[in-house]
C-alpha cells in the first residue's frame, strides 16, 4: 500500500469517527467537514437537470437583491451622496442569498468550495468538478439573465427605478482594471467559501440567517465583487445604455467567475481540508 494511500484512509477514518454534537455543543472541525463532503457528494449524484433547474432558480432568485438594490438607489439618489448610498445598499443586499442559501438553490459561489471537497478527499475527478462548476455556472447565468430583462421592463413601470438607476450601478460594479476586479473576486468566493462552511456549523434557522446578513452585507459594503449578482448587474447595464460593451460585460463577468472560484476553492477547501489531514495521527506512529 503505498503511502498517499495509507495517508487517506487514515483521513476517512478520522472523518468516519466524527460523530454529530449534541444540539447544545458546537460541531467539531471533523463533523463540519464530513457534512461538507457529504452534501457536496450528494450534489455530485443529482442528475444534470436537477441541477441545472435548481441553479437557475438560484439565478432568478438572487434577482431579488438587485430589485431592492435599485429601488433604494432610486428613491434615495436625489436626498444621498452616491458614495453614501452605496453603502447603505448593503442592508439590502443579503436578500437574494438568504432566499437562495435557505431555499437550498444551487449558487456557484457558495457551491465552490462544498464541490471541490470531495475532490481532495478522492471520491470526485477534478473533471466532474469542472464538469459540475459549468452546469451550475450556467443555470446560475441564464437565470440571471431571465430575471435581468423582467425587472429591466417592470421597474419603470412600477415607477421603483429607472434606467439610469441601472446604469448607475452596472458602471459602478464595472468600472476598475481586471486585476482590482480579479482580487475583489478572490476575497468574496473567499467568503462565500467561508459562508457555506458556516451554515454547516450552525443548528438553527436564524443563526443561518445572521450569517448570510453578515457576509453578504460585507461583500456589499466594501464592493467585492460576486459573479452571480455581478452578471445582473453589469449585463443590465449593458442592455440599456453605451456605456458598458460587451467586451466589458465578459472581462469582468469571467474574471469575477475565476476570482470567485479560487477564493471558495483554495482559502476554503483546501486549506480547511489540509488543516483537518495535517492533524490526522499517522497509523504508524501514532502522531
């Protein structure tokens, strides 16, 4: 048996032996990172239009966010600094991620990192992972899309926002160099990573939804960038006025998706898994 091997069958009978807490004690380190790599193994068994309707209705569902987002900076604008009301749009931000988080919809970013684990634990190819990120990426875009074009036609003639308020917006979240753009990204996958990990360790409804208030809020207040809202945002822009092309929508559409994957994929799942195997006794001895 050679060693990686050995190595790894310590590292499932470590996680085989993380039993749950009781309700009152907080989970281990193990008990989280087993229920990870088990539901990230029971996304892997679905089939691919399971997952593809289930993301597109995360897709539609992060739209949510955006309606609240340009109708509070379209009744706002005339009585607040722009830079102020940014700010202030992250009260309101957290609202699709909590109807999609709870909702058990299918969002890339808070996928990514619950995906990778069961590659580094040997039971997924890194193919099926690619395989499973494009699926979900594209259900999670097309919905995106969907919900994009109707809120683009119902918002002025509910009088709750117009297309300048789109605008404002899409260039606001569109507007830096792709490296700015690609670092932002890798700290909010990072979060979103972190965001997953976090509904696992919790027991209860409301602490989810504290967390998801939280780190969403954060992403919101210092602009991080989130591809699934992002592609909202930018690619409604894009619809209505010149001043983003597409070859702006797809640099910081594909570079807020690459930046979101390595922050859920490596500050998350890797590093959280190799922390729990760095711990794993050796069989031989015994440390």
């Amino acid at each position: 048996m050679s060693e990686e091997k050995e190595k790894q069958e310590n590292v499932d009978q470590e996680l085989e032996q993380a039993d749950d807490s009781e309700i009152s004690q907080a989970k281990s380190h193990g008990e989280v990172l087993k229920e990870q790599i088990c539901e990230g193994q029971e996304i892997y068994k679905r089939s691919i239009s399971s997952i593809l309707l289930s993301s597109f209705t995360a897709g539609l569902e992060i739209g949510f966010s955006y309606l609240m987002l340009c109708s509070i900076f379209y009744f706002y604008s005339d009585s607040l600094p722009e830079e102020s009301l940014f700010k202030i749009l992250a009260f309101v931000y957290p609202l699709g991620f909590i109807l999609v988080v709870l909702g058990q919809s299918l969002l890339f970013t808070e996928q990514t990192s619950l995906l990778t684990l069961p590659v580094l634990n040997q039971q997924r190819s890194l193919w099926s992972l690619l395989r499973l990120w494009g699926l979900v990426i594209a259900g999670n875009l097309i919905g995106g899309y969907i919900i994009g074009i109707v809120l683009l036609w119902i918002g002025p003639k509910l009088r709750i926002f117009d297309h300048e308020t789109v605008i404002a917006i899409g260039t606001h979240v569109a507007n830096f160099d792709w490296n700015v753009i690609l670092v932002s990204a890798i700290l909010a996958g990072w979060l979103m990573g972190l965001l997953s990990w976090l509904i696992t360790s919790s027991k209860d409804t409301i602490s989810r939804i504290v967390i998801i208030f939280i780190i969403t809020a954060t992403m919101a207040f210092t602009g991080l960038h989130h591809s699934i809202i992002g592609n909202i945002e930018v690619f409604s822009a894009f619809l209505v006025g010149p001043e983003i092309t597409f070859t702006d929508y797809l640099v910081v559409q594909s570079v807020a998706l690459l930046g979101n994957a390595i922050g859920g994929a490596f500050f998350v799942a890797l590093l959280k898994y190799r922390a729990f195997v760095f711990n794993v006794p050796d069989s031989k001895t015994g440390y």
